[in-house]
C-alpha cells in the first residue's frame, strides 16, 4: 500500500528544469573538485586550504573563480580547461560512474 502511493505520488511530479538550470548555474563552488584536482596534479602548495578559504561560507561568482585560476602557476592549456568549465558543463566522473549501474 504504502509503495504502491508513493508510486502514484511519483508519477504527479514535475521536474522545473529552468530553476533546475538556474541552481547549477549559480553553483560555482562545484568547480573546486576539478581545480583541487590540477593543482594537485602541478604540485601546487597547499589546494585543499587554498580552495577552502575561497569557497568556505561565501557566495562564489564566476569571476571569483577565474580570478582564482588565472593566479595559478599552472600550464596555459590546463588554464584554458578550467576557465572554459562551468557548473553546467563540469560532470566530473559521474557519466562514467552511472553507465557502471546495472
């Protein structure tokens, strides 16, 4: 019964991708993983901390996070990746972790 109810509950919802997009959109703080990520791969002091002061409790803008990349002593091209990613367009390995699921 009670499955049965939550099925049919299931079934009326309605997924507003517009707001949806719009929370990503505004998610900035999404693209420390892959910033973390390459500074560690450049060997770059202390990404953890250093990501951790910028994001911790604040509101974090696009321009706050590529003003944060451009100081990074990383290669240009590496640089480039992380300026063109988004919060929309950043998936991480959640495309390779979902097609694992059977």
């Amino acid at each position: 019964l009670g499955y049965d109810s939550l099925l049919r509950g299931l079934g009326k919802l309605e997924v507003n991708k517009a707001a949806l997009a719009a929370d990503l959109d505004a998610a900035w703080e999404v693209l420390a993983e892959p910033i973390q990520t390459v500074m560690r791969r450049y060997g770059l002091p202390n990404p953890y901390e250093r990501l951790k002061e910028l994001t911790r409790g604040k509101g974090i803008t696009r321009d706050a996070i590529q003003q944060f990349i451009a100081t990074l002593e990383i290669p240009a091209g590496e640089k480039e990746r992380l300026l063109a990613m988004t919060p929309g367009n950043y998936t991480g390995l959640a495309d390779q972790l979902a097609r694992r699921i059977r």
